[in-house]
C-alpha cells in the first residue's frame, strides 16, 4: 500500500464489527479515516479509535464516497444489498456474509493460505469464508503442503457468537433464567441452547445437510484449490460464548505419522500447535477467546483410514474466524 | 426366571446407583428383595423402593450372602475389590465399570444386541459396555444387521452425568460462581467445563488416544462380534448434566442410502427414529433426559467414503448408557 487508506465498517456494532474495529486498532493498520456504518437504529452511537470518538453514521447507498476498504460485517441481505453501491463509489468489498462466497469472480481468501487469490477480484469484492471452515483449513493447510489432502470429516463445536450478539444474549438469559426457575427465552436456536447441543446450524438443505456443513464442502474447495476434496461435515452448536472447535478426520495422499505432522506445523504463522498428551495439553475453546491464532492438538494416526490423521482445532470464530481474517485480507490487497 | 431373585445394588448412592433403583422400580422388575450396598459413609442413609423404606448398608466381603444378581456401580476399584466375593457368594454380578470388560471370559451385553452372550458368563460376572459405546451400538446395530458393519467414526459430546454426581456438582458450581463473580471450584476436569469443550474424557493411551476413545474400539469389537471392525474415535466433554451425542460416520459393506437406513430401524426396540430435517426433526441431549430409548436422527449420505453414512445419536448415558442397560441385563438372566 503506498498510501494510507480510508477504511469503512458495515455493521460496526454487531459482534463481528465490534472486533473489526479492534482489530484495526491492535495491527496498527495504516489508515487515513475510519467510518462506521450500522442501521438507523444504531447511528449517533459512539465507539473510540485510537483514541478518537467516532460517530456511527447511517448506512445508505451513499455512504461508500473516498473510502477504499469497505469491511462489511452486517449479514448477507446487507451485503448483497450496499456491495454493490460501495464498489461503484470506488471500494473495495471485505465480506464477512456467505453471499457472495461461491461466485466465481470473487475471491475466497484465508491469508495465510491463498493470499494471492485476493488480488483477483474482478467484482471488486473478496469474500471472508466461512468460520468453521477458516479455523477447520488453518490446521489442515500445513498438513496439506505436505501430505496433500485427500478427504475432510469434521463435526464441529461451534459457539453461540457464531450467531451475533442475539446467540450470546439467548444462552446467558437461558442460563440465569434457568439458576432463577423462570422461563427461558427462545428467538435465536430452535431448541434450548442452555445445557445443551443442537445439531443445526443455518438451514437444511436437500440430501439433509445443513448449509454450514456444505460450507465446509465448497469452500473448502475453492479456498485449497482442489475441486475434488471430498469434505463431510456435521455442524453442531454448544453452550459455548466464543471460539469454535471441531474435530477432524483428514486423509492424505501420501503417508503420514503424527511426528511428522507436528513438523508440519513449524513456521506457519496463525496456528500453535497445543499437543502433548502426557503434559494433558491439548486446546479448549476458552484458551483461544480473544486469541487471534487457532490452536491444534490430539493428533493422532487415524484408525480408519490408511494415510489419516484425527486432530482437534480450535479459534476464536469472532476474530480468525470473522473479523481478524477480513482486517488480515484488507493488509494483503 | 422361575423364581423372583435378592437383588443387591453396589454404589447405590452414586449416580448410576440412584437410576438403577429407579428402573428396578418401573420395569416392575420381578424381586423378592433388595439391598441396597454402599461405603460406610452413606451406610444408615435411606432409600425408598416400592413404597418401603430400605437402609443403605456398608459394602463389605460379607454383604453378598443370599443375593442372586449384585448390580455393581460404584467404579473400576471397588469391582475388583468386591465382585469375586459377590460371585463367591453365589451371585451373579453385572458390572458397571470397565474392570472386567475385556476379559475374554466375561460377556459384554447391550441387551438388544447381543442378549444370547449374557448366557455365558463363565465367571459369574457379565459387564456393562460403555456409555458412549452403547449409544453409539444402538444407532449401529439396526443398520449393521442390514448392511454390515465395516468402520465408524465418532466425535462425541458427553455430558458430566458420565462423571457421576460429582460431575454434575462441578458444572453447577462453576456456571453459579460464573455468574455471582466468584472463583470456580475444579476437581473433576483437568479444564473449566461451564460454557467451554474438553477433548479429554479418561487417561491418554500410547498413540494419543484416550481409554474412553479406545473403548469404542475394542468394546464395540467385542459386543458386535467383529473383530476386524475399524474404529476412530474423538470422546470430548460438553457442559450439558445428561445425555450423550454422537456424531457417527459410519461405513458398510454394502450399500445404502438415507431412505433404507430409515427403514432399517422400524421394529428395533430402545432406538427412536427423530429424523425430518423438512420439521426441524432431530434429537438433541435435552430430548432424552430422563428417557428409557436412544434417539438416532440426522442420517446423511456420506460424503466421503463410498457406502457410509452420517447420523447422529443421543442417549441418556445414565439410564442407557448404565443403569437401564444394566438391569436388563439382569433382566435376560
């Protein structure tokens, strides 16, 4: 970047934005102004930046004039609606929603896996992939370039901050409705979240998957580059606040034991390797809360397969798997 | 059974313990007497059984004359320590832990799976396989006999019932502690368990995998009759109070698809199809609580592996998963 940039957030008071928001503030990110864009409802509000205040102004379709980066982070209607009204103003889109994800001209890009990718986006827009499927790839890429992987089956642990400020609001009314004997509250899940864990994140799809876990499928795909990845998924939310952790089964092409695949690990930046049964270390998802690396661990010689490994990843889904990896893609371009 | 039997319950203030004594009651299970069994600190407690009141007595060599089925649940130690006295004594014992499960004399019974090996018991001892184990074989066992049984992948999420009532303590004081700003109390998990996963359930084995984790292997081996059958697996610990999940991958020799395997389970008793993605319809810890039957629901094409299957079960892992499991079978005897 030769000069500094004027950097906008979309949806700069959800959970995603929030963190955008101290994710330029902590990485230092060279910019010239900083605007923040959120619903009617939410403008006038203000945050602090580097020790200014800033006035959260309304979104509208010509809020997009001088600003080069525009971070959405406001869900997919938002996105599909304003995207296109800041690429016209000159922008360049960071999307944090799944609408734009699978379209051809539009790069998916975790940094430090395909970084190049991102300086392909012919719309104008770069999408931000799908959690699950970032913190998922941030294990398995080391292990990739090595190995070459062949297959993914993951069941994933996904917390509630997956679903914005309203899924940490459901399981905290939940759980001091439920210490107090009064009735809980149900607007965000479909069962009790509280005490429990519910095999349904975002909607059935046919063949029964639901579209988180085909996320996993295509995105996985065309963040690697490997049309051909086989990938199974079952996507479970947990009473967890924040950070994601699935449990994956990779198959590789070519032999690999579980020394080797520690070593695969030496060097890649965003991921630490956590594993040493005999010291009982492993990651949980309250280490990596406000984390920004994933942690991987429990790794071992599948089972099952020949040329497998099971291992267990987990990342605080707010920041590597949203907004840390949206602010990372704005570095690269 | 030609005569009502003197029935003894090992551990009969632990959690398990406590189940048992209330599936003996509403299975109207055919009796002469119970005696209830427990260390002399809750030796002189009471406990009400078919409407009369029962004095918990010590756990000694000499508590097992006249008893004809001691029901043991009160660990791995006080097994060893107490059954062969039990059998000594003439009793036939059903064992809880996991003392003498991989003993080839000792039969391993799921009572809706392989009742005819209860018959067998050369030891006079029959074991209860494990929680997880069992869930996981009831959703298995209906498709195994249609389309053999080849290899299985499981992630699961246990709840701290697994632990017993102290595991069900620790979550309860860590989520009030959380909430009135105060220190959380851990003894029974290495990591906080309130609003957090553990991927660490029992001691970790050469190879990295856990005893919990390699009990799914050698278990479900032995109870299915399989000795070349592949399993991978990944135990981890939710904060729910009770009942377990699994997320199965599940290979077979044959083929199969959604609509079979849905069929293949009319008619097996202790499993409930849940499963209408189109309804929201699927099984969820929460569903089973308290509840005699496993529910199997979210049964998927396999995306990875030709001839598989992904599904997901739940159980209630004290009375499946333990108790019930345990008195019936007693029950076959």
């Amino acid at each position: 970047m030769s000069q500094d940039k004027h950097i906008a957030i979309v949806g700069a008071t959800g959970a995603v934005g929030e963190e955008m928001l101290k994710c330029l503030e902590e990485r230092a990110f060279p910019m010239s102004k900083l605007t923040l864009l959120a619903s009617a409802r939410s403008a006038g509000q203000k945050r602090t930046f580097r020790g200014e205040e800033i006035e959260i102004q309304e979104l509208t379709h010509d809020s997009f004039g001088g600003i080069d980066v525009a971070l959405f982070a406001a869900g997919g209607g938002i996105s599909e609606e304003y995207a296109p009204s800041a690429v016209k103003a000159g922008a360049i889109v960071v999307d944090n929603s799944s609408a734009f994800r699978m379209d051809p001209d539009v790069p998916l890009v975790v940094p430090e896996i395909n970084p190049e990718d991102a300086r392909q986006a012919k719309k104008g827009i770069i999408a931000n992939p799908n959690c699950t499927t970032i913190i998922s790839l941030m294990a398995l890429f080391p292990l990739h370039k090595k190995f070459g992987l062949k297959s993914i089956i993951a069941s994933s642990y996904q917390a509630v901050s997956g679903s914005g400020t309203a899924g940490i609001a459901e399981l905290e009314q939940q759980v001091n409705a439920l210490a107090q004997g009064e009735p809980i509250e149900q607007n965000v899940y479909p069962k009790q979240i509280a005490f429990n864990v519910i095999p349904h994140v975002d909607v059935f799809q046919d063949g029964g998957y639901t579209k988180e876990e085909l996320k996993m499928l295509n995105e996985s795909r065309k963040i690697l580059a490997l049309p051909e990845l086989k990938v199974s998924c079952t996507c479970v939310r947990v009473p967890v606040y924040r950070s994601h952790s699935v449990s994956l089964t990779a198959e590789f092409d070519q032999a690999v034991d579980v020394a080797q695949a520690r070593e695969a690990f030496a060097g890649y930046p965003g991921i630490q390797l956590v594993d040493d049964p005999d010291q009982e270390l492993y990651p949980v998802p309250l280490d990596t809360t406000n984390k920004n690396d994933c942690l991987v661990g429990r790794i071992r010689k599948d089972t099952v397969m020949d040329n497998a490994l099971a291992l267990w990843v987990v990342g605080d889904q707010v920041l590597k798997g949203a907004a840390l990896n949206a602010v990372q893609i704005a570095e690269v371009l």
